[in-house]
C-alpha cells in the first residue's frame, strides 16, 4: 500500500481494486434529467422523509422542525417506522404523512431528503434505495453495518451512480474547528503525524443498552412489524431487548465500537486527511455488564495507517474517565480544548515556536449538520462534510476492529481484493 495513501486516493484505487466505486470527486454534479430532488433554489422547500422515529428519530425531527420554525426552507412531509406507538407520535408531531413501509415513503413524490435513523443492519439498504430513487440521505452512524463492507462500497457507488449527496450522522462533524485544523497540519505547523488518541466513556445502565428494556406496550403481529424490522438480519423469535437495545447485538450493531467510535475517529480522519488502514487490532470485553448483552462494556483500538500515524481510541460503559483527544505530529501536538484547539511545539524538536491557537468559527449541532447536506443538495457543488467517502475510510477502521476483536486476530486491508483479511 502506498504510505501516503489518502481517502480519495484510496478510494480512487478501489474503483479499479474492488469492483468500480465510481467517485464524483470533490465536486457533485447535478442530478441527471427527471430524477427527484433536482437542483433547489434558496427558496425552494426541501420536503424530508424520516425513516426510523425511536430516539435519535426524535431528535432529528426536533432539529428539523427547529430548523422549519426559523424560517429554512424545509418540510418533514413523511415519517415511516414499524412501531405503530413511535409512528403515530411523529406523525402527530410533525404532519408528516405516515408509512410503515420505508419502500414506500422513498416513492413518495414529495421526498427530496431521507432521513435514516434506523439500527445499523438497514443504513447500507435504505441508503441504496433511496439513491436509486433519486434522493439525498442523511444516514445515522455508522454509515453500514460492521459484517459487510461489500455493502460500504455499495453505498458509495449508489450514492455516485445516481449523482446524489449524502450526510453521515457525525454531527460532530459540523464543527468547523476540524476543517480549520486541517488547513494548519496540511501547512505543515504540527510536522510529520505520528499518532493520534481519542475516547468516549460512559458509566451508567443505559437502557439503549439493556437487553431488559422493554416498554410493554410492543407486540408484534399487534402494533410491530417485528419480520420487518429483522429485514436482512438472522430472523429470530420476538426479544423485546434486541428490538429496544438493539446496541449491545451483534446482528445489528458492533456496540459501543461502532456507536461511540463513529463521533470520535471521523473528526480525526478527516483533520489528518487519512484512508483506511493498513492494520488495526483489537481488545476489550464484558468486564461489568453481565446481563446478555454480547458487545462489550470496554472497547480498546489501535488503528495504524501505512509509515503512520497510529491511532488510539477507547471506549466503556463502565467508567466515565476518558483520554483528552490529542493529534501527535513530530514537530507539535494538537490539544481539542476550550474555544477550539491549540498547537503546542515539541521543545525537543523545535525552538522559539510559540503555541498557536485556533478558535472555532462556530460549533456542531444536528441543526448544522442538516443544513449542511441541504446546501449542498441545493448547489450541487460540493460534498456534505460528513460524506461517503470518509464514511468509508471510516467504516473500514470499524469493521476491522469488530472483526479483530471477535476473533481474536490482526485485521488487515487487502488492496488488491478490497476486502478485509485476518492475520
């Protein structure tokens, strides 16, 4: 592999390794003839499908109807899930009209935007199904389910092959510290990038987490569409916990390592301009949480790219003292501190360098995150900040890693193949 391989060098290369990923490149062109959600004008109504209406559901229609109520040319015009309590609440809630099967509100006319705020099993589907429809998405993290990243590669062509743009639900991302703090290490001020460190630790029974959480009310056959909502999972019998904490199952999540990881890694492979890895290895377990769950409680990775930089990220559901996030070059070190970052020298290296501090031009939210994908599938100009083709680099690190941890193994990327082998 090369050692300066980057995301879209990668990804340029895997057009040809892995089966024809097909990139737009920095630029997105607009849609072709006929397709829905043609180019808008400023003051064109963007009308948004939300497909999943649980939790995070929730908060997206609440940035959306924040986003409509100060005057954004958006509408929700369509709400879908297979949990008739959680549908007819949004629907209630919004006006939007009310689907229980996402086929359906993906060919609804008045659609220009799916949202998907799904478990992982169905992000990779949903996607590909609205892009051959002619829509925008906006998919929550992580962009694809861990066990398939034939499917990741799949999105990124879908998303090409129907000219559409597409928003990862790293809201974090709209952050403009990152972007700022890219421009200072491409100039050259932290020096050669050699490693990289970030956490997210939690404490707590979280119920997204707990395989006993049940609300009472659900009843498949009654008000759930429980088949439905297997899709193209193992079809099991009805758990209220896997429907309720999908998390902390396999089939549809890889737990806090693909939860967790989305929020704190594709910050840090976007500000270093990395591709996906050349190893990565993982460790962990179920040390506290020993009720059925099969993710594990601490989750530990070590991601190393080809000549650096490597990184570190941990994860718990078990103690809430984490590690500083931290970018490591041979010349300075990059703090994520107060009104943005600071570039402190390394003494051992430089001399007379005085510390350089960059303050944000304005913070993340899901509002932002929105109008970002919204302005660009205005002016089909250029890419969503969180886009699927970070979204891959990124869900190339966590595939490995789920891999790595439940076998036990190294993950490494094969180029030619563009598949994942374990050593």
């Amino acid at each position: 592999m090369d050692s300066k391989l980057t995301r879209r060098k990668f990804l340029e290369k895997s057009a040809i390794a892995a089966g024809g990923v097909v990139l737009l490149g920095a630029n997105a062109p607009a849609p072709a003839s006929g397709q829905s959600a043609a180019r808008k004008g400023a003051n064109d109504r963007i009308g948004v499908g939300l497909i999943g209406c649980g939790g995070m559901g929730n908060g997206h229609l609440g940035a959306l109807t924040r986003l409509k109520d100060s005057g954004y040319a958006v509408d929700i015009v369509a709400v879908c899930d297979v949990y008739k309590p959680r549908l007819d609440a949004a629907a209630a809630r919004t006006g939007g009209k009310p689907y229980s099967d996402f086929h359906d509100l993906i060919a609804a006319t008045d659609v220009d935007l799916v949202g998907i705020a799904t478990p992982d099993h169905w992000h990779a589907p949903m996607t590909i199904a609205a892009a051959d429809a002619g829509k925008d998405v906006y998919c929550e993290k992580p962009m694809t389910y861990w066990g398939d990243m034939s499917m990741t590669r799949k999105v990124v062509e879908a998303i090409a092959r129907n000219k559409r743009v597409m928003q990862v639900g790293t809201q974090g991302m709209s952050d403009t510290i990152w972007e700022q703090t890219a421009e200072r290490i491409k100039a050259g001020a932290v020096g050669q990038l050699v490693h990289a460190q970030a956490s997210d630790m939690r404490n707590g029974n979280l119920g997204v987490y707990n395989p006993k959480s049940d609300d009472g009310q659900a009843k498949p056959g009654t008000n759930l569409d429980w088949d439905m909502w297997l899709g193209p999972a193992k079809k099991r019998p009805w758990e209220p916990g896997r429907f309720f904490a999908f998390r902390s199952f396999w089939d549809y999540s890889g737990g806090i390592g693909t939860d967790f990881f989305p929020h704190i890694l594709t910050p840090l492979v976007r500000t270093m301009g990395l591709g996906v890895p050349k190893r990565v290895v993982a460790s962990g377990g179920l040390y506290s949480w020993k009720d059925g769950r099969e993710c594990p409680d601490i989750y530990n990775l070590v991601i190393e790219y080809a000549d650096g930089p490597s990184l570190l990220l941990v994860a718990s559901l078990a103690n809430n003292n984490g590690i500083p996030m931290l970018i490591r070059g041979h010349e300075a070190t990059v703090h994520f501190e107060g009104p943005g970052a600071v570039i402190r020298p390394q003494d051992a290296v430089t001399r007379d360098r005085e510390e350089e501090k960059i303050e944000r031009k304005h913070g993340a939210s899901l509002e932002e995150h929105y109008k970002d994908l919204m302005e660009c599938a205005r002016s089909r100009d250029r890419k969503p900040r969180s886009n699927e083709e970070l979204g891959y680099a990124v869900m190339a690190a966590l595939s490995m890693g789920i891999m790595s941890y439940r076998e036990g193994k190294a993950a490494e990327f094969d180029e030619k193949s563009g598949k994942i082998t374990m050593r």
